[in-house]
C-alpha cells in the first residue's frame, strides 16, 4: 500500500476541518431557524402555518444537491452585481453550502421538535397551570424538558446525516474532507490509501456524534438518575 | 344578600352557567361552600360534575354568573389566575405527576419555582407531606416507578404543598385498581378530619356518607339535590338518585 | 421559464434520447426503482441476520450497517467507483456503480426501520405462531414480516423518497441522470441558472411529493380495511 506524505495527509485534515466547521455553523444556524419555524406553525394564522408547512415540504422533496447548487448557481442572480462580486471573492462556496445545508436541516429539526411537543400530553399543562404555573413557566419546567428528551434520538441522528450530507458542498467546489480526497486521488493514484484514511476521518466524526447523542440520552434518563440519587 | 352566608363561604357559585356551542353544560348552579367543610359532587357521567369543579380553579371558563374562590372572583378579567391557583389545590383524576421530575421535586416545584420560597423550607415541608401520604421512602424515586395509588398520593402531597385553604379532587380514585382505592381514600379522610376544606366529584359513597358533610347531586347540567349524607341516602325518593345509587351498587 | 421548458423539456424528462444516451427524469426513476427493488431483499436478510439466534451474525450484520451509516453516500459512491473496476478487473458504468452504492447504502437505513418494526411487535405474537406448530421460518414469513413491514410502513416510505432524492448524486460520477441533465441544459444556457434550477427543484419537488401522497394514502385505506384506523 502507497503511503501518503505528510503533506498531502496534512491536506486530509485541513479537509476535515472544514467538514467538522460546515458542520457546526449549519447545525447551529438550522436549530435556531427550527426553533422560529415551531414557533410560526404555532401560532393561529393560518398562513403563518402554509408558509411553514410549504418550507418544510419543499426541504423534504428536493434534493440537497439540488438546493445546494439553487444556492450557488441560482440565487446570484438575484443579488446586486457588487453583493454578488463581493461573496465570490469571500468564500462564497462555503457560505452558500452552510445556507443550502442549514435550511434543508431546518425543516427536518423542526419537524422532530414538533413531534416532541406534541407527545406531552394536555394534562401535563393544566397540572402545572393548576399549580400556578404562567404559560412560560408551564412550558419552561414541564413541557420543554419532557418534549427536549423524546426529541433528543431523532435529532441526534439528523445531526449525523448532516454531518455526512456536508460532503455534498463537494459538488460546488468547497474543499471540505470529500473534495479533498478526490484532489489527491486526482494527484496520487493512492487510491486505497486516501478513500481509506478519508473514511476512517468520517466514521471518528460519526461515532464521536453518536457516542455524545448516547451520552446525553443516558444522562437524561429517568431511570437512570434516580439509582444516582 | 345574605351576608353572613356570603362571608363564610370560602368557595361561592353564583347562578353560573357554562355552554360547549350549543350543548349547556353547566346551568344556573348556586352553592356556597363554608370553611371547614367536606362537599361531595357525584351524579351520573357527563352530569357535568367534573366541569363544575375544573371551574373553581379556572381551568374550565363560564358564560355566565360569578365564582367567587376566598374572596376573589376567579373569572373576572382582572383576576390573576396563577396567583388564585395557589390558593386552591387540584388533584386529577390520572394524577398528572410531571414524570421528569423525582417524586420530591413534584411536591417542592411550586413552593421553589412559582411562590420563590427556599429551598430547605420547601424540602423540609415536602418530606413532611410525604411522609404523611405514607411515601417518605419514596423521595428520590420517579413517579414512572410508582404504582397509581401512590402517585395520585404524591399528587394529593403536591396539591398541599401550597397550604391551599381549598382543596378539589377530581375522581381521584376512578382510575385505580380497586385494591388501591383504599390507601388514596385514607388520607383524604385524614385531611378530612384535620378541617380542609374539600369538594371531591367520586362515586366512593362510603366515603360520601363516612366524611361527607353534604352531598351535591347533579345530572344534565344541573344540581338536582343538595342535601346531608343521611338525607340524601335515607330519605331521598327521587327516581334519578334512585337509579344513580341502584347503579353504583351493582358496579360494586 | 416556460421557453425553457419549450426547448429543453425533453432534456429534463429523458435527456438526450432517442439521439443520445437515456437520461433526465427517466434515468432517475430507473436508478430509484431498481435502488429500492434491489435493496430490499438485502435489507430484510440484515435485519433477520440482526435479531437471530447467532451472535456472529448479529455482529456482523450491525457492523456492515454501522459502517454503512458512518460514511456520507457519496465516499462509499467513490469506493464503488474506484473499487469494483479493481476487484472485477472490468470497468465498470457510471449507472452501475451508482445502483450498487445506493442498494448498500439504501439497505442499511431500510435493515434499521424494518429492525425496529420487529422489534415493536408484541412477543405474543411469535408464541401464538409456535403455539400452533409453527417453524421458526414459517413463524418469520407468515406472522412477523407481514405485520412488522406493514408497521413500518411510513418509515419506508420516507425512505423510498430519500432513494430518489439520493439519486442526484450519480452527476458526481457523471451518471446521466436528472441532475445532469440540468446542468446540461444550463452549461448550454448559461445565462439562466436560476429558472434552470427552479425547473429542476420543481421536478424533484412534484414527483417525491406525489409519491409520498399517494403511498401514504394507500396506506390509510389499506389500515381502514383492516379496522387499523
């Protein structure tokens, strides 16, 4: 087996950084966007509710490929030439990936934070409105906690496949861990050697999520905290 | 207006009625309830019993006439509900207990979370309460582990966990195995005994003739009878308590 | 739009058939269903592999669809790309390398989902089977996969319409399929990328959205039927 130099492993790394960056600024930009999108569907317009429904239709039936290269491709051209000239000269490929990546997470986010709230039941709200409790208390010491833990599996695992999905921004030239396994390959020939480092680097980060996502999921279990006591 | 009557009452319904659309499901109740007494509402399903005391603390709102709950009307627009709610405990008829939350941070969240008080105070009172209940053992456990006769006692510990001059229970023994119906009605009679006042919807009619110092029967909406136990178990020859007793024995 | 869609229609729905290669929608559909059709079976083996009584086979099955789900489509799109040629010594087409990577990749998820609809069925159900005499693969066949594959059925669904999304990425390795085809069309274009784009979303968009519809509504009458609903 060819070795790789320490150069070119180096370029490997710098690959995985930008993967686990993409990664972190998408998620975080797709909780918060998930968490404005509950918030809308919640309210009594209805076409608060179209819109969210529409947003979140549209994430699930298209392609991330395909919203990604909407992104790049596409939305320039809606933008004023000297916005336009000034994103391409700053990275304008990782930008419009993180938007395209953290937009079609949104939906799904929102989705499973939806469906979490939805398991409390009603009785659980009036226990605490009984108690005292204001609606924002109510929802910050009884519903939340409960919803956060029957949520947490669903979006553990949406954070795995963003995760991987982020090798998608590939397609449009953003030199993350894919793009830059390909480039060496395209250089080296090591072909064993790169695809196998590559995917040793993209199965640490995904055992790294998944051995979080259990580590909070036992950390928040009932059962569990009680025999701590 | 009477008011002597009025002062003593510490819960008081002024000719309320409550309407689902068009279905009335509450009409023209008027009861006043003094301090110190133990009143049980029973009647047959959907009689509107259940509506009736969700009323009290406002979880139900009404169309018409006035509740008046220790000197405060509950559904004026100015009152402030979470304020009223502690003055009166709610137990349900499936408990209810918030399952994230061990079995002593049920009974302490309202005294820490909404009336602010500390935290030592509220612990020492819990174990107090459930020590009462009988659960002092079962502090640190979840109410996932319990069965349902001592949840729906934690529940009645988190209830006077807010020292609430009135406390409502809402058929707090229909969803228990009949085997544990007992344990729940022990300590409502001991609350009984000590003075709480309590309006209790149940069809326990040994507990209604046991502690009850008046039973309130309704059907359709409306209070059919408001009379003591004796009374209403000896004398009363109205053909729809009649068939409501003839029914709740043949269940027994 | 519409002088897009006049012109270069045909382009998005087969591509440049009949003077060229088969491609567009068509190919797409063709990759998906044979994605789906293949992967089934492999999945179904995974998952009974994942539940039997052998503990090497349930080992060996949960790693394969651990590794599977660690690594992003589009590395093990490249490993199938690279490797089979130097495994087979034949060199292999772009349409073919993509339906291997998605029938490994889309049997991994669907082993999961349909492990899970196992597990959910009550443990009765398995006792009255051996109760009345019957063998552990009769008992498998005619009592458990009925009712755990129809259980699971949403979960498959979803499933199903992630295959056709994932088949976007076959214009990676240049497989001729709708996505290609749109940038075909684009690169030919050049000045329009964002109505060539909405075209293409809205094409993605119509199919698996119909699709999930109708699955679903099938479904719903077929729970009603049985008294399910």
């Amino acid at each position: 087996m060819d070795l790789l130099t320490a150069d070119q492993f180096q370029q490997l790394l710098w690959g995985m950084r930008t993967t686990i960056i993409l990664f972190a600024v998408s998620w975080v930009m797709a909780f918060a966007l998930a968490l404005v999108l509950v918030v809308v569907r919640a309210t009594e317009y209805r076409l608060c509710r179209w819109f969210v429904d529409g947003f979140v239709a549209y994430h699930r039936n298209v392609p991330l490929l395909v919203q990604v290269m909407f992104w790049y491709f596409g939305m320039p051209e809606l933008l004023p030439e000297n916005v336009r000239f000034w994103l391409y000269d700053h990275n304008a490929e990782f930008s419009f990936a993180a938007i395209a990546l953290a937009l079609g997470s949104s939906a799904y986010v929102a989705e499973d934070i939806r469906s979490g709230l939805r398991a409390i039941p009603n009785t659980q709200f009036e226990a605490a409105s009984s108690l005292g409790c204001s609606y924002l208390q109510s929802m910050r010491y009884i519903v939340v906690p409960q919803a956060l833990r029957i949520s947490l599996p669903p979006l553990v695992s949406r954070a795995l496949l963003l995760f991987k999905n982020t090798s998608i921004a590939m397609a449009i030239g953003v030199a993350e861990l894919t793009y830059r396994t390909r480039e060496i390959e395209n250089m080296t020939f090591k072909t064993f050697t790169v695809f196998g480092i590559a995917t040793v680097l993209y199965l640490i980060g995904t055992f790294t999520l998944m051995a979080f996502g259990s580590w909070l999921e036992n950390r928040t279990r009932l059962d569990r905290k009680a025999a701590a006591k | 207006m009477n008011a002597t009557v009025r002062d003593a009452a510490i819960v008081s319904f002024d000719n309320v009625s409550k309407w689902y659309g068009e279905y009335r499901a509450l009409e023209n109740i008027s009861i006043d309830i003094p301090k110190g007494q133990v009143v049980v509402v029973c009647g047959p399903s959907g009689s509107g019993k259940s509506t009736l005391i969700r009323t009290v603390n406002g979880l139900e709102p009404i169309q018409e006439g006035r509740i008046i709950l220790d000197g405060t009307d509950v559904h004026a627009r100015k009152t402030d509900l979470n304020q009223l709610r502690q003055k009166v405990g709610f137990v349900f008829q499936h408990f209810n207990l918030f399952p994230h939350m061990s079995v002593l941070d049920n009974v302490t969240f309202a005294p820490i979370k909404i009336q602010k008080k500390p935290k030592d105070e509220a612990r020492d009172f819990a174990r107090k309460l459930l020590d009462r209940v009988g659960l002092a053992e079962k502090a640190d456990t979840f109410p996932g582990f319990l069965s349902g006769g001592q949840q729906q006692r934690v529940a009645i510990a988190r209830a006077l966990a807010l020292r609430p001059p009135v406390i409502l229970f809402d058929e707090p023994t229909s969803a228990l195995d009949p085997e544990m119906v007992g344990e729940v009605l022990l300590v409502m009679k001991s609350l009984a005994s000590e003075g709480m006042t309590m309006v209790c919807v149940t069809h326990e009619m040994g507990f209604a003739r046991e502690v009850g110092d008046r039973i309130v029967f309704m059907d359709q909406g409306k209070v059919i009878l408001d009379d003591t136990p004796d009374q209403f178990f000896s004398k009363s020859d109205h053909p729809r308590v009649q068939r409501f007793l003839a029914d709740i024995r043949r269940e027994a | 739009m519409i002088e897009i869609l006049q012109d270069y229609g045909l382009n998005f729905l087969v591509g440049q058939y009949p003077h060229g290669p088969l491609g567009g929608l068509a190919m797409t559909l063709i990759v998906a269903a044979l994605g789906i059709v293949l992967s089934f079976p492999i999945a179904i083996i995974f998952a009974l592999a994942r539940i039997s009584p052998y503990r090497s086979l349930r080992w060996l099955s949960k790693g394969v669809v651990n590794f599977v789900r660690g690594i992003p489509l589009l590395m093990l799109i490249f490993w199938c790309y690279f490797v089979i040629p130097i495994v087979t010594g034949y060199s292999v087409s772009g349409f073919t390398t993509l339906v291997v990577a998605l029938v490994i990749y889309e049997a991994a998820y669907l082993s999961e989902i349909i492990r899970s609809g196992i597990e959910a069925l009550p443990k009765g159900q398995t006792e009255a089977s051996q109760a009345l005499g019957g063998s552990y693969a009769l008992t498998v066949r005619s009592v458990i996969l009925p009712q755990a594959l129809f259980n699971v059925l949403p979960g498959m669904t979803s499933q199903f319409i992630s295959t056709i999304k994932e088949t976007s990425l076959g214009y990676v390795i240049a497989v001729n399929e709708l996505t290609f085809s749109a940038n075909q069309v684009n690169n030919m274009l050049l000045t329009q990328p964002l109505q060539v784009f909405t075209i293409l979303a809205a094409t993605y968009f119509l199919v698996c959205f119909v699709l999930t519809r109708t699955l679903s509504t099938i479904e719903t009458r077929i729970r009603r039927n049985r008294g399910m609903a």
